[in-house]
C-alpha cells in the first residue's frame, strides 16, 4: 500500500523521533455539534506537556454538505506552486474533484514557515481494472503515491465528513491561524500538543497523524518501536515520519480497519495482560488472550503511551499495560471527555458527572449513542 | 615411532603441598599422574595431559598447576606452533585431524562489538523486582493473522475461527542444544532433560534417539531430532516429544556427517538407537532422501503427518554462505522452526579443518536470515533458533535483538556441568564424566546434582535479562524480538554494521 523505501541496510533508516505530548479529546455520544473552544481551551491548560513545535486538531462531523466526498486537506510546503500543479494533475486524473479551495487563514497570526494548504473534496474516478477495489483502498494508495512521490506535497488528512487542522506552533496558535474557533462545528474534537526533542520544524510532522477517517494522537515513547516497525513492514507500512504515532496508527489501520477487530480486542494486542493473569482466567478467555499474544507480539506496544483514535462515530482512549502515561476520562451528560491530564478536562468542564482513571490496558471506548464508555468505569482505579 | 611432538600442557606439582592422597591418579582420564612407592612420590607424563584441569581443581591442597606448555618454536606468525604441531601430527598418522567442541580461532565474535539500550528520561525504566517482566516465548509458525468472531454488542463473546498450527511455548528464550545420548553420557543427557523440564524449556535429543524410561517423563520437554543416520526414529518417538527437528546441518562441521564410534554403542546406546550393541553408528553427510527443497518439504510433512500435526518442526542448518535463501526456502517447504547454528557451535568430533574454516558466524548469518525472512512477509511464518557461540545473557539478548526467537545453548550447558573446553569430547575419555561412556568416568556426574547446576544458569541468565529489558523499558521479550533500535555496533567495517543492520554507536 505505501511506498517503500528502498534502504540498502536497515542500518540506513533514519533513527526515530523522540517527543512527549499532551492530549484531549471530547465527543458528543448524541452526534451534536460543538465549536472548537473546548479543545482549544483544554490543550491550553496543560501548555507545559508541549514546547511549540506541534499542534493540531481533528474534527468529525466537519462538511456536513459535502460528506459523501472524501475531504482531502493537503498542504504544499514553501507554498510551492510546482507541487500543488503536480498535486491537482495527480488528483485531476485518480479522482473527480467536486470543490475545492485554499483552507483560510488568518493572516495577523505569524507562525513558522506556514505552507499553502488547500483542500479537495473528490470521488474515485476508477479505471476500468479497478472498479474491484474498494473505495477506502483506492483513496489510502492515491494518498500514499502523493506523501511520497510528490515533493513538497503531503496530505494532512483524507477523510469523508472530517478534517485534520495542524501545523508548527502550539495547537492554540494552530486554531487561531485557522480559525477553527467560529469557521467549523463538529462531534468529536482530538487535539495534540507536541514536545518533540529533535524536529525539521515540518508542518506535516505535527500531529494528528491521520489515514482516511482514522486520526491518531499520542503521547509516549514505545521502547518496541524497531520490532513493531519491522513487523509492519511486512502488511506494506512503510514508516516515513519515524515517529510513534506513525507506527501507533499502521497498527490501528492494520488491525481495526483492514483486518476489522474491535478496540475491545485490539486493546488487548497493543497492551495485553500479564501471562499471570492471563494464566488465571476461565478456560475459553485463556485460549483467547493466549493465542492474541502470540499471534500479535510484534504489535505490543512496550514502553509508555496513551493513544486518543478516532473515526467516525468513535472515540477511544488506551493507555499502555503498567499505565506509565495514565489516561483520564470524564462525562458530563452527553460530553465524554478523554486527555492525558485530568487538569485539562477539569478547566473546560468543572462540574464533571464522572471522573474516572482506567487500568493499564483497559480501553475506554465513547460510542455514538450508546454508554459503552461506562464500561471501563468498573475496572477503573 | 618416537613422536616428535611437544607436550600441550606443563605440568607443576607443588612437592610441599601435595600429600601424595594419589586424588590426581584416579581422577585422570589419561593417565598422566601416577605413584610410586620407593620414593613415595607423585610422578606425570606430561604429554598425555590434555588440560582439562579436573586434577587440579580436586587436589585438596592445590598442589597442581596445569598451563599451556612454555615451549616455543623460533616465532613465526605463519607456520605458528598449532600448524607445526599439526603437521607433525599427521605425519605421524596420516589420517585427519579430529577435534571437539566449536572453534576458537580469532574470527570476530560479533556479540563483543554489539551493545545494548537503555532509557533515560523520554521513557522510564522499568524495575524487574517491582514489576513484572515476562521471557515466555513461543515456538512454532504462527498465521499472518488472527479472523476473530465477535458480538458487537457483547465484546466478551469472542471466538477465534483462524486455523491454528501448533506452537510451544517455554519460560525464558534459551533451549538446550542438540547433543545425543551416545555423544555425551546418559547422566550428562538426563541432566539436561531434567533441567529443561525444571525450567519449563526443552532439550534437543540429537540424532542419538530418546531412552524408552525417559519418554514418559521428559518427553513433553523434548525436541526430538529425526537426523541423517535416523537413529531411534520410530512413531512412538516422535509422538512422545514436543516439537520435531530435522537435522540438515551443524555449525562446527557444516556439510558432513557423523561417526560414532562401535566401542561406545553399549546395549542402552544400542536400544535407543536401534542398531546392534557395537556396530558404529554412522551418519551420512546429507540426508539421503533430501537432494532437494522438495524432498525436504516431504519429509517435514512426513512428519506432520506421523504426529497428526500436533508438533512444530524445526530444520536446523548449519549458517553456510547463502543462508538467507536457504532459510528462506525451508520456511516455504513448511517449516514451523528454523534453527541456524553458526561457526562457532560446538561437537563432540569434527574433523579440524572443517570446525576451523567452514561456515559463517551466526550473528551475520542470523541478521541475514530475519531480513530476508521479512522482506519476504513470512517472518512469522516460522520462529528462529539461532545456536553457535551464545556465552551469556548478554549474548541471548543481542541474538534477539538482531531476529531470534529464542536461542539453543550447547557448549555453555556443557561448562556449566563441568567442561572446561578441553576439546578432547572425540576421544571418549572426558574426565568430567560429560562426553565418554566410560563408567568409570560418567558415574561422576549426578543428574540431580547436574541439573541443578544447569537450572541455576538458566535462572541467572533470565534474571540478567530481565534487567537488561527493564532497563530497555520493554517489559516482554517479544518487544525486543528484531528490535535493531537497541543495538548499537562498536568497532564495525561499514559493511559489517550494513549486513547487521545496526546504526555505528552515536549514529
Ligand atoms: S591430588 Fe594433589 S595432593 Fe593429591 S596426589 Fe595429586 S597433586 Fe598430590
Ligand atoms: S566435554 Fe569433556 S572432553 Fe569435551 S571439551 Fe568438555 S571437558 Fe573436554
């Protein structure tokens, strides 16, 4: 699916980032909408979890009037012409472009390096031998050929009905430079702050880190990194960031959207339980759990994170198997909030229903219309 | 004929301390101490010493010192003494020279320019005696991935539907090596099998066959081995073990086969084996029904089918110059285990200058295999053993870092039951009870005891490992498994750190 790299020795792949990271994340289970404030707010208050160099937003439920396209957000880097005629020969050919515009911005916010970021809402325009492949498969190749054939271009995100809004800065800096605060409405919200220890100061390093309606933020730093990586190689993810979250959301796209487990299951693949415990359950969950770890031990993910996906009608929060980055969550009537600090959710919702830490690998899940989140409120600690 | 070699070992005896107890006498294998009354003095012919120390360290008062003999031919880095001696060697006898255990010469032990991670800061360590940290490892194919069956509105109903191949699972990634009764004593055998059965590991039979009194209770902790000579395979033996091996190869003598020798087929050699009490038990070089990657494939489903596809099989090769594409294809013939021994693994008789100069080290050919096994997509089609030279906890951990599953240990075992490395297994005489048949000698070892000794390597070095991973912040082997991001090379040619796939340290 993406494109490889054709290293002559592993030795040759360039070494990975080290970052550390704030998160949050709000969803409304009724499918109403909310402005960005929130978000913008929340990530606010915990400013020490990032150092300027990252931010970004992901909004479901973001082009109610265009939601049977996919939503291409694609930025040119120097506001390169060349690229952007490059990227719309590319799209002009794979796709029928329904609409299209450059994204607004505010002009009286300076950030670094700001590149042209335009976006395209299209449809597949599939050649006769492609008509087989599905829609999500043709968009996610299409992609892939401009992130890594196209200089200067990379697609931010490439969902139906959402949209990924980031850039070097904080993420408070992002959301006025896009106006998120007034311009958009959406039902769920995720937004990243990023600490990177080594950053090309890239507009598409920042996060999140999104293929078609999947974003991924995330925070930690995965000591497994080499052997997930590897593995992934060989389902064709070839990693070309070098960050966490690039091998955190290979993995989501591997095993929830191509193979199409649940995140009860997947959680139990990216932080399993103990072999003790493992060993002390009922016959059939022993069996189940046994072979998950075997089958999956290259995609447990051993070190610190906490992870916030999203896609559309879902969000979920998993923190690591010993929960060295705890996950909060907290619900007020149909708000269901998800962050990295308790602190965060406080600030934008004082006067909580529910506050809650989860388990090292249990995995809260906030559903559309439904109160699944609640589950992992008994195993709570 | 009057030999002209020069003894191997000097020999001094402390006149003061020893108190002529005659200990040395009897614990030599080769007679080198003896008494005499008259003067009611300890004697020794030096040239039958091999080294092996056993004298020295139960002479109760230490008398004894045992080093590589001072004298010396006029220096030359060419024709050096092991080449003269050599020569000399076989000028006398005119056959080819044997030796035991695995090489030693100066090839670069790639372990030794290979360190490890740790964190610091962006990630914590984490502490192995407060939390726990996991070794258990599985052996075996397992499918590209899991169809799984839910209840989407009840997760907690779930159901597997993928078809699933056999895989065994043990506590800590380090087995014992292939080393068959009839190569080493029955104690030495027995103790290796209790070990592995203490620890929750295996032990690998050799090609030497399994006891009939031991399949019941060490069975299920054996590899059985299904070799070239295919002694003592029969169905009861190969259903009464864990996992299957197919012995194509081995790293000290990659390309021939093996000899035992007709003095040492006792009766209960003779059984196990199925050959008659001191007939020679000879192993051909190739197996004579595998000419091919075809022929291999049958036999590998051959024995699926005797075992009704309840065990893993393994192939062991010995690490030859094109052992990625070898590998390669054995996992293609269905192979659930690839076992790949290095240059550096051991044997109880080899012709030297085949232990000497054949093959290729292990960490190269084992960085090799899991490349290609994964640019291929079939990494987890199969687990990797990898065998030859692994010395210390230190070792196992850089073989999985580089791509191994788990690790085969022979030579180590066999000096943590007493082998000083004294290279002299082919001659039946081992003084430390290890690799003879001689009674008088094997008697020595105490399984109990042996095993033991054994289970306490096998814990120390999974406690080393398990802080070497904590301090990694990794908390499960398997998320080392491959994991080049914690190996730095030192000292290595570009072309070295290419074939490793390790970044230079400070890259
Ligand atoms: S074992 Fe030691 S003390 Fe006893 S006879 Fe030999 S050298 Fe002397
Ligand atoms: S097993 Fe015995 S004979 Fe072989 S090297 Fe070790 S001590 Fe020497």
């Amino acid at each position: 699916m993406l494109m490889k790299k054709n290293y002559r020795s592993e030795r040759h792949v360039p070494a990975k980032d080290i970052e550390a990271c704030g998160l949050f994340g709000v969803m409304n289970i009724r499918g109403q909408k909310f402005g960005a404030l929130m978000a913008i707010e929340a990530i606010k208050n915990i400013k020490v979890r990032g150092n300027g160099l990252g931010g970004g937003f992901a909004v479901y439920g973001l082009y109610p009037d265009y939601k049977d396209y996919y939503a291409l957000h694609i930025m040119f880097q120097n506001k390169d012409i060349k690229a952007k005629e490059k990227t719309e020969d590319f799209l002009g050919e794979h796709f029928e472009i329904i609409f299209d515009e450059e994204i607004p911005t505010n002009p009286q916010v300076s950030l670094f390096c700001p590149p042209l970021v335009r976006r395209y809402f299209v449809a597949p325009k599939k050649g006769e031998a492609e008509q087989a492949i599905p829609d999500d498969e043709y968009v996610t190749s299409r992609v892939m050929y401009i992130n890594t054939n196209i200089e200067d271009a990379y697609v931010f995100s490439s969902g139906k009905d959402m949209g990924v809004f980031k850039g070097v800065g904080f993420p408070e800096e992002i959301a006025a430079y896009f106006m998120l605060d007034g311009l958009y409405e959406g039902y769920i919200w995720t937004v990243h702050s990023r600490f990177p220890t080594n950053t090309p100061g890239w507009w598409g390093g920042a996060h999140p880190f999104s293929i078609l309606d999947w974003t991924v933020v995330h925070n930690g730093e995965i000591s497994s990194y080499g052997t997930n990586r590897r593995f992934l190689e060989m389902y064709d993810y070839y990693c070309t960031l070098h960050t966490d979250t690039e091998v955190m959301a290979y993995a989501v796209d591997l095993l929830m959207r191509r193979q199409g487990l649940p995140i009860e299951i997947v959680a139990k693949i990216f932080a399993p339980s103990m072999w003790d415990i493992i060993e002390h359950l009922p016959e059939k969950e022993k069996k189940l759990y046994t072979t998950l770890r075997m089958v999956y031990a290259p995609l447990l993910m051993n070190g610190p994170f906490t992870v916030i996906v999203a896609h559309h009608h879902e969000m979920f929060g998993l923190t690591d198997r010993i929960r060295l980055r705890p996950i909060t969550a907290g619900a007020k009537d149909d708000l269901v909030f998800l962050s990295s600090e308790e602190a965060a959710i406080r600030y934008v919702c004082p006067d909580l229903d529910l506050v809650w830490t989860p388990q090292g690998g249990e995995p809260v899940v906030v559903r559309l219309n439904s109160e699944d989140h609640l589950k992992s409120l008994n195993k709570s600690i | 004929m009057y030999s002209y070699l020069l003894p191997e070992f000097a020999i001094e005896r402390n006149e003061e301390r020893c108190i002529r107890c005659r200990v040395c006498e009897r614990q030599c294998a080769t007679d080198v101490h003896y008494y005499d009354a008259e003067p009611d003095k300890m004697f020794f012919h030096e040239e039958a010493c091999v080294g092996c120390q056993r004298c020295a360290v139960f002479c109760p008062t230490n008398a004894l010192f045992i080093r590589p003999h001072p004298a010396e031919y006029r220096p030359n880095s060419s024709w050096n003494r092991e080449k003269l001696q050599d020569l000399k060697k076989q000028a006398e006898t005119g056959g080819v020279i044997l030796t035991g255990s695995g090489n030693d010469k100066p090839y670069r032990i790639y372990w030794d320019h290979l360190v490890l991670n740790a964190s610091q800061v962006t990630n914590p360590s984490i502490d192995p005696l407060r939390e726990p940290m996991e070794l258990k490892t599985f052996l075996g194919r397992k499918p590209n991935t899991l169809e799984i069956e839910f209840n989407e509105l009840n997760g907690s109903e779930v159901k597997i539907k993928s078809e699933l191949y056999p895989n065994v699972s043990i506590t800590t990634p380090i087995v014992f090596s292939a080393m068959s009764y009839g190569a080493i004593s029955y104690q030495a055998y027995k103790s290796l099998a209790m070990a592995a059965k203490k620890f929750g590991t295996l032990f690998n039979t050799g090609e030497g066959g399994l006891p009939l009194n031991m399949r019941k209770e060490y069975g299920s902790s054996a590899i059985v081995q299904c070799a070239s000579g295919r002694f003592g395979v029969d169905p009861e033996y190969l259903n009464a073990a864990c996992a299957i091996e197919i012995k194509i190869g081995q790293g000290a003598k990659p390309g021939i086969g093996g000899h035992l020798p007709g003095e040492k087929v006792s009766e209960n050699i003779a059984v196990t084996r199925m050959i008659p009490q001191g007939t020679d038990a000879l192993s051909p070089a190739p197996q004579h029904d595998i000419y091919s990657i075809e022929d291999l494939s049958m036999l590998i489903y051959a024995l699926k089918e005797a075992t009704n596809y309840e065990k893993p099989v393994s192939v062991k090769i010995a690490a030859v110059h094109n052992v990625a594409a070898i590998a390669s294809g054995i996992v293609r013939a269905g192979a659930d285990i690839v076992a790949i021994d290095g240059l550096r693994g051991g044997t109880g008789a080899a012709p030297k200058a085949i232990r000497d100069n054949v093959g290729i080290p292990l960490e190269l050919a084992l960085a090799a295999v899991d490349k290609r096994l994964r640019e291929e997509g079939i990494r987890n089609k199969c687990s990797i053993l990898a065998a030859g030279g692994i010395r210390c906890s230190a070792d196992v951990m850089k073989a999985i870092a580089l791509g191994a599953d788990a690790v085969y240990i022979g030579t180590a075992a066999l000096v943590a039951m007493g082998c000083t490395l004294c290279q002299k297994c082919y001659t039946g005489k081992c003084t430390w009870g290890i690799c003879t048949q001689d009674p008088y000698l094997s008697k020595r070892l105490n399984p109990e005891i042996t095993s033991q000794r054994l289970a306490n390597l096998l814990r120390g070095w999974s406690h080393e490992i398990k802080e070497m991973l904590g301090g990694m912040g990794i908390n499960a082997i398997e998320s080392l498994r491959g994991n080049r991001e914690h190996l730095r090379g030192v000292e290595l040619a570009e072309w070295e750190l290419d074939v490793l796939g390790v970044k230079g340290a400070g890259e």
